[in-house]
C-alpha cells in the first residue's frame, strides 16, 4: 500500500509539491487536468499531464472519471452510445501508450450536485468543522436529472453492453480499469437505477468480464455506507486482484443517513481496514477523500488534506512497514 495524492482540479506546483512533501509516492488526476473536449483524452495531453507529476517525483498513476457529456449515452443507452465507446477505448489506448496504468469511472449519471449527492455540505464535525453529510429521506422524494425512469434491468444491459466492448481494448492497452462505486447507495435516485450500491452489485460487475482489468476504484467511504461487511468486500476483491486503488475515508454511519468524518473519528476502525487490505496482499496507492472544512483552511483544504495523509501514511508505515 502506497500513499498517493488526489489532484484536485488542474494541476499545478503547489498540488504536486504538497504531496511529494507528505510522502506520497503516487498521483490520481481527474478530468480537469485534460484541457480539451473532444470526447477523448488526447495522446499529448497524457504525456505533458504525466511528465509535469513525475517533475515532482511522483508517478501518475490513474485518470479519474471523464466529463458528464463523454459518457452519457453510455449510461443510458441512447443513441450514439457507439460513438461515445469508441472514444472511451481511444482515450484507453492513448493512456496505455502515454504509460498510465489506471482509469477510474463511474457508472452513474450525475445530479445537480454532482455524482456524489450530499445533502448538506455544512454538517457540525468535530472541532466546529463543517463535514458533508447525506439524509436520504430529504431527497427521496423530490426530482433530480431530467432522465426519465431507467430501470436496474436497463442499467444492468448498458454495462454489459460496455464492458464487453472496452475490456478487451483495456486490457491490449495495459489500463485498468477502475469503477467507483454508486455514492450514496440508494436504489435509484432521480429515476436512474443504482446498480453498484451493495457488495453483490459490485461482485456481479467483475463477473461480466472475468478479468483482472475490470475491477474497482475501491471507495472505502461508499463501501462502508453500504449494509455489508466492509472487511468481508476488501477480503473479496482484494483477494481476487479486484481493487486497482482506494479512497480512503471514513464516515458516522450507514445509508440512508451519515456524515463524512475526520479519518480518525468514523466508525471504520482504519487500522484494521489497513490490516485486511496488506493480508490480502494489496499493494496499490490510496487517497484521501471528502475530508471535512476545517477552521481557517483554503479552498484546496490544505490543512484536512495534511492531517487525512499524514494519518494514513502513519497507519501504512506501523503495518505495512516504512516503505
């Protein structure tokens, strides 16, 4: 288990030389490091993007989530899903050529707020800090999107359709793929089934396409707000080389209601979480995630994003050993 950095936003010196300075080894970049919008990330963008992380003698390790309007069709199966597949195994082929060895994605439209829907992004931490939270029966109710019902037996036949198709081009190119799971884990939200919301969602997911570059961007946050045994699905997946990288985060509870928490004060024990994840003999970089606005912190939050690495990089170095 190595400790990575989340590039949040574009990148730039000051992200990279914050990491490299707690000890990270490894980066993961999202869809805003890629400046164009063609539908895919061009060949030249993944060289530049990867070479200005390794200046800071961190390695770029994974591409997270593209934006909403590449993968749309996807999802829903609507016309022009074709198209959308061929640019998403373009994008494949070029990391794999750039030397980037992970993508992660999620299968799930975005609301109003995002992918992950929070219902309050002001919730009393510890301390006076303001934590994300998520109530359930405050949204259940109410619209979001303007996607029109999809049932989990439609979203089920869209990811077949997709993984079938973009698993055999992952796995020439040498990129793993890596799927987060549905946050929060509701049956549906907006119309739109939520088919990766519970352990056996996630099992059926790697079963479609039996292979070791269809795996997980393994949300340990998500994981935990689900009904389940979290050890139990580290144990699973990590077992079976299933989990590409972690968001490593902890949280109050479980759905429909919880609080994403400071790292050291949710209900996961995270160091035996750390203890499963080396039995299993897991040896991929994770991140910190969702970390709570503390008092006097910048926009990047800086400070939360210290205290979530150095804790997390002290749990790695007691029971992994120094790396």
């Amino acid at each position: 288990m190595r400790l990575g950095l989340d590039i949040r936003g574009s990148v730039d010196d000051e992200q990279l030389t914050f990491g490299a300075q707690l000890g990270a080894t490894d980066a993961i970049g999202g869809d805003a490091c890629m400046p164009s919008n063609n539908g895919y990330f061009e060949f030249l963008e993944l060289v530049v993007f990867r070479q200005r992380v390794e200046s800071a003698g961190l390695r770029l390790f994974a591409i997270e989530n593209m934006p909403w309007d590449w993968t749309d069709k996807i999802k829903l199966g609507l016309p022009g899903r074709d198209e959308q597949i061929d640019n998403f195994c373009k994008s494949l082929r070029n990391m794999g050529a750039a030397g980037i060895p992970a993508i992660g994605y999620n299968f799930r439209p975005p609301t109003v707020t995002g992918y992950g829907v929070r219902t309050s992004q002001s919730a009393p931490g510890r301390g006076g800090a303001k934590q994300t939270a998520f109530n359930y029966d405050l949204i259940k109710d109410h619209p979001f999107g303007d996607y029109g019902d999809v049932s989990a037996e439609q979203m089920w036949d869209n990811l077949e359709y997709f993984l079938k198709a973009v698993v055999p081009v992952a796995e020439e190119a040498g990129v793993r793929m890596a799927v987060h799971p549905d946050d929060p884990p509701a049956q549906s939200i907006g119309g739109v089934a939520r088919i990766l919301n519970s352990f056996d969602g996630l099992k059926r997911l790697t079963q479609i396409v039996d292979s070791e570059y269809n795996a997980l961007d393994f949300c340990q946050g998500s994981m935990a707000v689900q009904q389940g045994d979290l050890h139990e699905a580290i144990r699973y997946f990590g077992g079976r080389n299933r989990i590409v990288y972690v968001h490593f985060r902890n949280v109050t509870g479980r759905f429909p209601k919880f609080s994403e928490s400071f790292i050291d004060e949710g209900y996961v024990d995270m160091a035996e979480a750390v203890r499963v994840y080396k039995e299993v003999g897991f040896d991929g970089p994770v991140i910190e995630d969702h970390v709570p606005t503390m008092t006097g912190d910048d926009p990047d939050k800086y400070r939360a994003r210290a205290h979530a690495m150095g804790y997390t990089k002290a749990l790695i170095d007691a029971i992994y050993g120094r790396q």
